[in-house]
C-alpha cells in the first residue's frame, strides 16, 4: 500500500472514530428513584424507566447515538462528573459551585430554560403537630437541624440560611428521622417524598404550604468532555429541547397512566 492510500484509510478510519466517539454519550444518574422522571432503585434501569430517561433517549436517537447508562449514589455521581469519568449527569440543577466543573447551556449568566430537562420543586415537611416554620424565607426556629438529601443542591441552599443540615441517603431515611424526630424538618423534592409517603402509607407527615424552591434542572456536560467535543454536546441539547417539546405531555401521561 502506498504512502497516499495508507493516509486516506487513516482519515477515514479517524473520522469515523470520531463519529462513534461522538455517538455514544456516557450518562450518569442518581440510583434513588425520583419519579416521574426515573424510577428503580439501584443499578439497574426498569422496563419504564422514567419521562427524563426515554426524553434523553429519543433525543440521542436524533443524532444516531445512543446512551450508555450509569446509576450511582448522588455524591459519587457528581464526583464521576467532576473527574470525568462520565461524559454527563441528568438531571442537575444549576449552582455556581457545579459551573466550576460542568457545562451548562447558558443564556447569559444564567442556564437557558428552553433546554431545561424538568422544572422540580422542593417543600419543607415537618411532623404533624410541629411548630416548626417555614415563612418569607426563614425557618422558625433558626438552630433547628434540618435533612436534605445527600448530594441535592437544597442542602447548601439551607446552610446558606443559616440552619445546620444533615444529609441522608434517601428520602426514605430523611422522612423516618423526621418521624423519629432526629431532624426538626426535611427539605425533599415534592413528587419524589409524597410517592414515598404514599407508597409507603407514612402518617403523621405535614407539607408545609409554602414551596422551598423551585428550579428547572438540566443535562451538564463534563467539562472535559466539552472541550472535546462541544458541538454534540450542543446538538443533544438542542434535541432535548425538540422532544420534549414535541414528546414531552405524551411521556407525562404515560407515566400518570402507570400510576
């Protein structure tokens, strides 16, 4: 073989290298449920797998990629994320401290809600007959040691209002300490904690009427892999923003239906 066609075979076997690279992204998410949006718990990925997981899936197929998926405790995910190992993480919501290592579609300063996975709200719970409050931003009584989730954003959100936190594994922990009264309130995302109390048919649990927040929560890019490879990180975007659009109330009912 000469010197001319050996360097032909060797940009064609390059580029398409690059094009398999491109089209298989590594994903990783949290291994607690959060339905709607995943379900299961654990490794493994159900039959349904949740809105977010099938919207990300359709949204690969766009581009004639497909997903390879990880599930890992929350802390470890976001450390996977940070070094690298995976290429993204579902699911996230923004925060300065994640910018430093993960690249969120901005508009501005701020990450661009049309690319948005979900907009998810979190509540404050308490145990029935507390007096503990949660009112123009402030909780009553201030020393009062509140839970959050493991690795969930909401739990610098508490620090930052001068309360001391303490992180569970699970919603399932948080809501029998809460019950046992080791921690004074729980700070948990409203459709994930009220299925649990539902399922688990949990009494004497109140939701505070006042949300905690509310926040739209995204598909962040490593940002070694960004560096890399910028233009499907953007293309995928792009797509999550057509399916859900397009997919996004026929993947709600289906999983209301399931339930």
């Amino acid at each position: 073989m000469n010197y001319f066609l050996r360097l032909v075979v060797y940009v064609f076997a390059s580029c398409f290298a690059q094009v398999a690279l491109a089209c298989s992204f590594s994903i990783v998410y949290s291994d607690q449920a959060s339905p709607p949006y995943y379900l299961g718990d654990g490794e493994a990925i159900p039959a349904n797998p949740g809105i977010t997981v099938e919207l990300l899936t359709q949204a690969a197929a766009k581009m004639g990629c497909k997903i390879d998926w990880k599930r890992l405790p929350n802390r470890r995910a976001l450390r996977e994320l940070e070094s690298g190992a995976v290429q993204a993480m579902m699911l996230l919501s923004y925060s300065p401290e994640r910018a430093a290592y993960a690249v969120y579609p901005m508009l501005g300063d701020a990450p661009d809600p049309a690319y948005s996975l979900a907009t998810l709200s979190h509540s404050v719970y308490v145990k029935t007959g507390s007096t503990f409050k949660w009112e123009n931003r402030q909780f009553s009584p201030a020393q009062a040691l509140v839970g959050v989730n493991a690795g969930y954003s909401a739990a610098d959100e508490v620090r930052k209002l001068g309360l001391s936190v303490e992180e569970a594994t699970s919603t399932t922990n948080n809501l029998q300490k809460l019950l046992m009264g080791r921690i004074a309130a729980y700070v948990g995302q409203d459709l994930q904690v009220d299925l649990v109390i539902e399922d688990k048919h949990l009494t004497g649990v109140q939701k505070l009427p006042v949300p905690f927040s509310s926040k739209d929560y995204y598909l962040p890019f490593s940002k070694q892999f960004f560096d890399k490879s910028s233009a499907s990180a953007i293309q995928l975007w792009k797509h999550i923003a057509e399916v859900r659009k397009a997919q996004g109330k026929a993947l709600a009912k289906k999983y209301l239906d399931l339930y």
